[in-house]
C-alpha cells in the first residue's frame, strides 16, 4: 500500500510519543486489571504468588478475570495506539488503516489464509521444542504453557451459548481489534515508514508481537501468524482485513474449545495442542503460498505503489502547513 502521509513530528518524536503513550498504559492497564480482582486476590497475604494464581485460575472467577483481561488489553494497546494517532496525524483514522471501504474477495481469501497456515504453525511449535533446550529450560517453557493453558480454561468457560458468545468477544474479537490496531496500524506503519524496508518493518513488529505473549514454545509460531498478518497490511493499508482475519483465527480456536467442552465441567485447553504430520504442513505451504498470490491477485487494483508513502492531497510535506490549512478550514466554518 501507499501510506498517505500526514505526520507532524519526526519519526523518532512519534515513537518516542508512542512508547510513552504504551508506557502510561501499561501501568494503568495493570491498575485496571487489579479492579475486577479485588474481591477474590488477598494482597496482605502472604501465600506465594503460584498459590495466588491457583486461587485465581478457579471457574468461579472467569467473569472477573475476563473483565480483568479485557481492560488490560485495552488501556496497554488500544489507547496508546489512539492517542499516538491523534497526536501525531492529521487524519488518524485514514493513517491507522481504517478505510471504509474493503474487497469481500480479500476478506474470504484472509480468512482461507488463516486455515492454510494451521499446520505450518503446528509445525514451528513442534520445532522449537526440538531445538537444543536444557532439561530445567523446557521444564519452565512448559510450566509457563500450562499457566496459559488454564488462565484460556477459565476464560473460556462455557455452559451454553451465551457463555460462548462472551468467550468469542473477549478472546476473539477484542484482541483481534486491539493488537491489529496497535501492531500493525500503529507499529508496523511507523517503522515502514521510517525505515523505508516494509518487510524488515513486518520482521521487527512480528518479533514485537510473538514476545509480548509471553509463550516460549509458541514464540515462531506467533511470529509466523504476525508476518502473515503484516503482509496483509502491507499490501492493503486496510486494517480491517487483518481484523477479520486475526477475529477469524482467534473465533475457530474459541469454538473447537466449545465443541470439545462439557457443560459444568473444566475445560482441558491442552486439547487444543494438536500435532500435524510433517507432510500436511508441506502442504498446507504449498496452499498458503497459493492464497497469498491470489489475495494480491484480487486486491491489486487497490494497491498503488507498496510500502511508499505519499501525501494526501491538499497536505504540504510541511507539518505546519497542515495546521495551518486546518485552521483557516475551522476558521470558515
């Protein structure tokens, strides 16, 4: 895509603004997620912090931990990303990839994407733990996936429908908005822009995006999901098809936990960790390779000139022009 630009600082004032604003929320977003929990963690206990999660992880807390979740995910990511936008951009909304229009063709093909790369991802995971790890290393890697593993448990606890659809908006829909928003709208754009390397930009966020998860085993498998989704980005400039592709990825795991839970008993998430034999992965390459050709295919039209950045029309390369003409427009009106 073309990055229509309209910055009124350098790009080291908009990082520094963005990971200011990232830092401001961090800490209010770790405030906020301490709000839903107050009545069920004792901060003047002295019990160990594996006993604290132990007591949050129990079903009866999945309501206070889905809203702990959720508002930890929107003050760390989705504000910062907002705020950073407004300042920094004249039209913040146009510069983080909201368009308002989008091709239902490349909509299909994202979500087909996201099928196609299942074993492929599967397969990264299998092959970090092939990788040279101590005996104490993989001991704590897997410790930490059986911690994720039960807090999804909790989350996801479903008796009916309505305990579904809560699961699909909390775990789908709501960091599919928010890490899109803030990783490839707002970091992957800026360092695209910056560096004038789009897929080095796409490298650096997904590294970014798989360490913030936190998942040791899942680290390249994380990284594969966050390159696909800034290739998209990247040829599109549309943030709404890496939404619905990453809603899309993030619902199927959501109702295969469904499919496979029973109502008024725990959830094992570990089913969920499914091995693919080599030769589906191959496959599944060879197809995704295919679907990626066909999604730039079929957006073409749409795209004028990747990874460059252009001004919008009527906005001088000079940020105070900018102002200025905004001015005089509030001025007449």
């Amino acid at each position: 895509m073309a990055h229509y630009a309209t910055n009124r600082y350098s790009y080291w004032g908009q990082l520094g603004l963005l990971a200011a604003f990232v830092g401001g929320g961090l800490i209010l977003g770790i405030v906020a997620s301490m709000i839903p929990m107050l009545g069920i963690i004792d901060f003047a206990s002295k019990e160990s912090l594996a006993k604290q999660m132990e007591n949050i992880l129990k079903p009866e807390n999945a309501t206070a931990l889905r809203w702990s979740q959720t508002l930890a995910t929107l003050f760390m990511f989705l504000v910062p990303v907002i705020l950073y936008a407004r300042v920094c951009h004249v039209k913040p909304k146009l510069h983080l990839g909201f368009k308002k229009t989008f091709n239902w063709k490349q909509a299909g093909l994202a979500m087909l994407i996201m099928m196609a790369c299942l074993p492929v991802v599967d397969g990264l995971q299998e092959l970090t733990k092939m990788l040279p790890w101590s005996k104490a290393t993989l001991q704590k890697f897997d410790e930490t996936e059986a911690t994720y593993f039960k807090t999804v448990a909790v989350m996801a606890r479903m008796n009916g429908v309505w305990d579904f659809i809560i699961s699909i908006l909390v775990i789908a829909l709501v960091p599919a908005v928010v890490e899109e928003v803030m990783f490839r709208g707002g970091m992957q754009n800026l360092l695209s822009r910056w560096i004038k390397m789009p897929i080095l930009a796409i490298v650096i966020t997904s590294v970014i995006f798989s360490a913030v998860h936190g998942s040791y085993l899942g680290f390249l498998s994380r990284f594969a999901l966050g390159f696909l989704l800034g290739w998209m980005y990247y040829r599109t400039g549309n943030i709404w098809l890496n939404i619905i592709a990453h809603f899309f990825n993030n619902a199927a795991a959501v109702t295969q936990l469904y499919l496979i839970s029973k109502p008024g008993q725990k959830i094992d998430a570990s089913m969920m960790d499914t091995h693919s034999p080599w030769w589906l992965g191959i496959a599944s390459t060879a197809v995704l390779i295919g679907l990626l050709i066909a999604f730039d295919k079929v957006g073409r039209k749409d795209i004028d000139r990747p990874g460059e950045e252009v001004l919008i029309p009527g906005y001088s390369s000079n940020p105070f022009d900018n102002d200025i003409a905004l001015q005089q427009g509030s001025n007449q009106q």
